[in-house]
C-alpha cells in the first residue's frame, strides 16, 4: 500500500538513542502544527502547507537500507497526528519489521485511538495545567483535547511517558507541583520536563530542587536541559 502523494516530511535523524525508549531510532519529522506554541523549537515544520523537504518514498527507502540496524522508527513533527497519511506510513514502516513511536502533542484525540493499536510507544505533550494551556499553545480548548488523548492512552495500555517543557515565565513552580500532582493521579508513571531553550541555551541553569519533590511521585521521572 502506498501514502498517496505520501507523508509530507521536514526532516529525518538517521540515528537517535534517546527519542525512543530502549531503542536505536530515526525519527522522521512530519510537516505541519496547527497549535503556536511560543517556545515551538521546530518552527520551520509548523506551517502545514510547507513543501516537503524530503520524498516519502525516498524516507522508506532509506529505512529499508537501515533493517537489522535500526529497532524502530519515531514519528515526530510538527504534529504527526495532522496528516492523513500518517496512518498509511506508519503500516509501511512496520511493514519493513520496525517499531513504531509517536511524539504528540494530543491534539487529535480520535485520530490517536485509531493509532494506538499499531504503536509501540508514544511521547506525550501536557503542557501546562489545564487553565493555562490556551496561553501556552496560542490556540483554544488544547488542554482538554491532551487529556482526551491521555486518558485514551492510559486505558490502552501502550508503553507511554508525558512530556512537559516549563520555565518559570510560562507558569511558576506551583502550577508545575500541581500538573504533577494531576498526572499521577490519573496513573501517569513516567513523566519527562524539559526546559525551554531560549536563543539555544536552556532558560534554567539547572534542575531547580523542587523537581525533586515531585519526581517522587512516579516511577521514572527525567529532567533535560
Ligand atoms: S505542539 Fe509542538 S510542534 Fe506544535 S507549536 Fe507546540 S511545540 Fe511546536
């Protein structure tokens, strides 16, 4: 079966170690977002309409060459879930025997439930506590639609971590404490915060100590800069 007119692709990583859990990956990263988030670091990818920089077909035929040495492939973007053809592309790339991941940012919550049977894990954005999430994505009603798509996970059952980016001038630790507090609660288990970078540089120096507080709450909690 092929993507007809296929995935519109930005970008590829050949290698990564750490955008798939216990895997060595390429990511492909799909063109186009329709949220604004202002620490967007991927704002070449966000305009959907974007001519690709990179043939679909010529992706795949890239991964053939990698099998037996790559064990999966994450689609990233932009936000994969926007495009129709992703559900084509990712049964082609488990066609060719990888594994799939999925960065999302949740938006599509009904797209991502047709998807979840054929992934292997999925990185999900919550980006804020619900209040603030209007602000944070420069779009309206995003955090209900994230929580969809979490809760859609968690009764799925696929392997999955929640991924927040935070510095303090985006809501302040105590909106942070309480996001924590949300997502272990509704069973969230491994949760990933990831500072803003601002002109390239992390916009915190260094994990702030309160982190260590609500790591606690899960089993696998990180901190990047
Ligand atoms: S959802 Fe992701 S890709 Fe879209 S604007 Fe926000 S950070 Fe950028």
């Amino acid at each position: 079966m092929t993507a007809q007119g296929g995935l519109r692709v930005g970008g590829l990583t050949p290698l990564t170690t750490i955008d798939f859990p216990g895997r060595l990956a390429a990511v492909v990263f799909c063109q186009g977002c329709a949220w604004r988030c202002g620490y967007c670091q991927n704002s070449t990818l966000l305009e959907a309409g974007t001519p690709a920089a990179l043939r679909w077909d010529d992706v795949l035929a890239f991964l053939g060459n990698r099998q037996g040495l790559l064990d999966g492939v994450v689609f990233s973007g932009g936000e994969p879930t926007l495009q129709t053809h992703l559900p084509a592309a990712i049964e082609q790339v488990r066609a060719l025997g990888f594994e799939v991941g999925l960065h999302t940012a949740g938006m599509y919550p009904a797209r991502l439930a047709r998807l979840l049977p054929r992934l292997d894990w999925v990185g999900l954005d919550i980006k804020a506590p619900l209040r603030t999430y209007d602000a944070v994505t420069g779009t309206t009603g995003g955090g209900a639609k994230a929580r969809e798509s979490l809760d859609l996970l968690l009764a799925a059952g696929v392997p999955f971590e929640c991924r927040t980016t935070w510095h303090p001038g985006l809501f302040p630790m105590s909106a942070l404490e309480e996001l924590a507090d949300e997502l272990a609660a509704r069973g969230v288990t491994h949760w990933t915060v990831q500072c803003c970078r601002i002109d390239g540089r992390p916009a915190v120096a260094a994990q702030p100590p309160e982190l260590r507080r609500l790591a606690v709450r899960f089993k696998e909690f990180h901190w990047r800069a």
